[in-house]
C-alpha cells in the first residue's frame, strides 16, 4: 500500500515537470511566432546641402548661408529629480537663460521646442550633451500601459532650416538683392527675391543632400566599413563678383555724404573697366539691411541703375554727334549758327542757358548747346537714328547679370522722322534710358568705337575651389575708331573748357558730357530735375568708363554743381585705391635752372 501511494506521488510529479516543460515550449513559441518591434539593426544619417555664397572679388564672403536647428525635449522622460541638472547644462550650452528654459518645461507638457535657431556650431555641442544627458540617466524609460513595451526619449537636435547672412549689413544693396523663406517638409529654405539673388538662383541653390546609411552600434552611430554608404553633399556654387569690397564700401560712404550734401532723392554711380566691361563699384545711396527689410525700406528694394529708366537729357548729344560725324555728316569745325541761344521750329522753341551767336560743331558738346545739336540732328533721317541709337544699346537690356531691367525706349523711324522729335530727341528728350545703358554706350568712346557690356559676375566656385569663368559678352563695333578717338578728344575738352571742368584731375586723362533734364510726372514735366554726368578717367596702363546720376537734387539743378563734382570723387577714390596713377611731371625749379 505504500509503494502504491509513493509511486501515484512520483507519477504525479512528473505529469506536473511534463506539464510545465509543455507550457514552457508553448510559451517559447509564442515569443518566437509573436510579431515584435525589434530595434533595427541598421541606421541611416541624412544632412541638407546648403546654398552658396556671394563672395566680392577681394575675396570677402558677403552673403553666406547657416543652417540652423531646433532642440526638442519630451517632458515626461526628464526624470523629476534631475530636471534642475537638465536646464542648467542646455542653458549653458545653448546659451538660452536657464529661466526661460524652466518657463517651457513648466508650461508645456510632452514634447516642447526650446528653440527653432540653434547654429551649426552650437548644434554639435548640443549633440554632445544629449548624449551626456544619457549617460547621466537624465531621462528615464517609461512603459506603455497599452503595449507594456518601454521607451526612451532624450534631447533631440534637429535640422529646422537655414538662414542667409550678410556679414557687412546694406553693403552692395540693392545690386546684390534679398532672399525671402520657402518651407518644405518642415524645412525653412531661402531663394532669391532680387538682384544677384535673384538672378542666379539656380547656380546659388543647394543641389544634392548628404546621406549615410549602414550598420549602427549601440549608440545608434553608423559603422563605417565596405558595407556601409555614403553620399557626399553637394552645395550651391559661390558666386564670385567682379566688385572689390575695399572700392564698393568708400564710394557707398561718399555717396551717403554726398546725398545730403546735395540734398538729393538718390545718387548712382557705376564704375567699369573700358575695355573688358568688367564692373568695379555699382553704387546707390540708397541701401537696405536684406534680413531686416523695413516699410520704408520698400523704394529702395529696386536696383536703380538698371531699374530707373528717365530721360538722360544732354548725355544723348554725344551719341548723336558721333552718329552724325561716323556718316560723314557734320565736321567737327563745321559752324552752326547759335541764334542767339532760342531757336523755334514749328510750334518748338529749343533755348539754351549760354547764348551763342555762332559756333564750331564741336563746341556744341563743349558747351552743351540744345539750339546747336537740334539744328545739325536734321541731318540724320529718322530711320539712321533710330537704327543708331538701338545700335548704342538703347532700348535693349545693359547686362546679363542682373533681373528686371527697365530697358527704356527710343522713338520710332516714323517718329525721328518728324523735325520736332527729331530735335529733342537729339538732346535727351521723348526717350528713357537707365545708367547702366549710358555707360555701355559712352564704353564705345573709350574702347576704340566697341561698346562692351557690364559684367558684375566674374566666376562660379564648386565646393573644390575651382573656378568657372563666366563667358564675356561680345564686344560691338558702333563706329569707327577715327570716330570715337575724335569724340574722346572733344569729352576731354568739355572736361578742361566746358561744362564738365570740376571733374578735371592733373595727370589722369579725364572725360566726360553733363546732362541736366525735366523730371516727367503724370504726363507733364514737373520743376524737378535728374542730373548725370557719364563719361570716362584714364592713367597710362587703365582706363575706366564712369557714370553718375543724382536724382532730384535740391541743390543745384545744374549736372556742372551735382553730378559733376561726385564724379571727381570717385575719380579721387580711384585714385587713392590705386586703381588709377596719375603720370605727374615734376617742373623743374628756378633753382635747378641755375645749375646749368
């Protein structure tokens, strides 16, 4: 009876070790069948290209792009006793005060932004102290009650965006223009709104995302090895310009005390090589700060030497002498009769501010003569001067470099045909014409009878520093060479006899012609007057072709008083910059006769 009894016990025990082996291969093959989210074993990196920079031809980085970040923490995984420790070491690294830091935490649960505009820099301390953070068990695991799983989550730092920077404030605006944001995907890119912003888009714009991927450690970083894959990002091109930030910094700084001086609405200048249209300084006295654009900001967003078209006034008559003298038409010592400085045709009557009873043809640009240019203008037939002054560039765009030029206009064949335009036509009036078309065309005068065209943009760098020259426009014969020689010598005579005489410099060969016109508003012409005074400044080895227009100068209404004497500034700078030497011969002393 007791065998019995101890072999039912045995037997019971081991239906109860077979049993429990049963449900533990059960149980085992649950764990084994059940669908689980098992972390990757791979893990990928990814990182936004960024767009170029614009850099001045000394080398100067004007507008540069940063990318910026955004710091995330969830609340409910700082551990309670250690949050004290989390706001001081992100406010030390962040440089965020500690108490706005605590403000967030306080009256924000979950996930909380503490900031959208981390730098770069600052970003990969960031990084650093999310893992410090770990490490100190700053944050805790937390289990689902729904799934029972466990998670973690610490500071996470974030690509949000990038912003375009401009280390030297307004400088170059409103030629180098503004950039405004796009989103996309939850990323902040810029593009181009403006000028060389604007313009070159396309060549400035990121182009290809950094991306790696492969085997992960423990800590979540990729295990570079043959396996694993990178993809290298691919930056917009810097964008290389052919203005020196040396140059372009002290004319804006002149054009600003000028300005105020002549109590003027703007002032422009541009200052070219004559011979390659490579521009030095493009200039405007009115400027803005591109990343803090304000309302009354709005008027000067536009680059006004392309984008101000006006009529040039008394600048035209030398195109129109140098049309006339290429076709054999006039001789410069041919005599025109002054009338006395009022000379009416039809119902016209064209006045001069100096009376002249007679003079030589060329004394007509000398001294800026409308009752002399209108009568020797007659000559041209309305279909010559019209074909000539669109062959000066006149209605057509002055660069390739910039976006929304205002091309101006000329009057038709029909129109120059007709005596009266004909007449007003050949002194600046019934047609528009911005800056950057005069100084193309008076380029020809300086650069053997070829107009040349402006170019701001010299080359495009690739993020190996090699340079990609940008092609040269073709040069355009638009008279001969005897002609723009003979109309060279008489700029220089307006310069050292005429109107121009403010602009002379000893040892330079300078030239140049004044215009003075009528501001046209609503249809009629108001007493408000433009300014300009294009022509060119030359030493033994350079040669450049400059051009300035004041607008509504309160000053004078004069070119003589305005214009003018801005001009002989940026010759001085150019000077002073040694763009320009002066070839200055020493006269001997009464002294140094004695010795001989």
């Amino acid at each position: 009876m007791i065998n019995q009894n101890k072999s039912k016990k045995i037997a019971i025990l081991y239906a109860l070790l077979v049993i429990g082996f049963l449900l533990f291969l059960v149980a085992m093959l649950a764990t084994v069948l059940k669908s689980r989210d098992l972390p990757s074993l791979y893990t990928k990196n990814s990182s936004k290209a960024t767009r170029g920079s614009v850099i001045s031809a000394d080398g100067y980085h004007i507008a540069t792009t940063v990318k910026l970040y955004k710091a995330i923490v969830n609340t409910h995984y700082i551990d309670p006793l250690k949050k004290d420790l989390f706001v001081k070491l992100f406010s030390i690294y962040s440089e965020i005060d500690a108490k706005e830091i605590e403000k967030k935490l306080n009256t924000q649960k979950g996930v909380v932004v503490l900031s959208y505009n981390i730098p770069q820099k600052q970003a990969q301390y960031l990084k650093q102290l999310a893992y410090e953070l770990r490490r100190l068990k700053v944050f805790m695991e937390i289990k689902s009650p729904s799934t029972g799983r466990t998670s973690l989550h610490g500071l996470s730092i974030i690509e949000s965006g990038e912003s375009r920077e401009y280390a030297y404030g307004k400088l170059l605006t409103p030629i180098l223009g503004y950039p405004h944001k796009v989103e996309e995907d939850g990323y902040t890119y810029v593009k181009g709104v403006k000028g060389i912003e604007r313009r070159f888009e396309n060549e400035l714009q990121a182009k290809e995302d950094e991306l790696s991927q492969g085997l992960r450690d423990v800590n979540s970083y990729i295990i570079l090895n043959k396996n694993s894959f990178t993809k290298q990002e691919v930056n917009g091109l810097d964008v290389k310009l052919t203005i020196p930030i040396s140059l372009q910094m002290r004319v804006e700084n002149m054009l600003d005390i000028m300005k105020e001086d002549l109590r003027a609405k703007e002032i422009m200048i541009s200052v070219m090589e004559a011979s390659t249209g490579k521009v030095l300084a493009m200039a405007s006295s009115n400027r803005f700060l591109p990343k803090n654009i304000e309302t009354e900001d709005y008027k000067s967003l536009n680059s006004s030497m392309i984008e101000y078209s006006f009529e040039p006034g008394s600048v035209i008559k030398v195109v129109t002498f140098a049309l006339l003298l290429d076709k054999g038409l006039i001789n410069p010592y041919d005599m025109v009769n002054g009338h006395g400085g009022r000379y009416t045709i039809g119902k016209k009557t064209i006045t001069d501010e100096h009376r002249f009873d007679r003079l030589s043809a060329e004394e007509i640009i000398i001294h800026s003569s409308n009752v002399g240019i209108a009568q020797i203008a007659q000559k041209l037939s309305g279909g010559e001067f019209n074909q000539g002054l669109m062959d000066f560039g006149f209605s057509k765009a002055s660069t390739p470099d910039l976006v929304y030029e205002r091309v101006g206009s000329v009057p038709s064949t029909m129109q120059l045909n007709n005596e009266i335009y004909k007449a007003t036509c050949s002194y600046g009036y019934g047609m528009r014409a911005n800056l950057m078309q005069l100084i193309r065309a008076y380029s020809a005068f300086n650069n053997n009878g070829r107009i040349v065209t402006p170019k701001l943009v010299d080359s495009f760098i690739d993020k190996r520093k090699k340079e990609i020259a940008t092609p040269y426009e073709e040069q355009v014969q638009v008279i001969s060479t005897a002609t723009a020689q003979r109309i060279k010598d008489i700029l220089i005579k307006t310069v050292n006899e005429g109107t121009g005489t403010k602009a002379k410099t000893e040892g330079l060969e300078v030239g140049g012609k004044t215009g003075t016109a009528h501001i046209v508003e609503g249809g009629r012409y108001v007493n408000e007057y433009n300014t300009a005074f294009i022509g060119f400044a030359n030493d033994t080895q350079s040669k450049y072709t400059i051009g300035v227009i004041v607008i509504r100068p309160k000053k004078s209404q004069f070119a003589a008083q305005t214009a003018v004497p801005v001009y002989k500034k940026i010759i001085d700078l150019l000077v002073e910059e040694e763009y320009l030497k002066p070839n200055i011969v020493e006269q001997p002393s009464p002294a140094d006769n004695n010795l001989y």
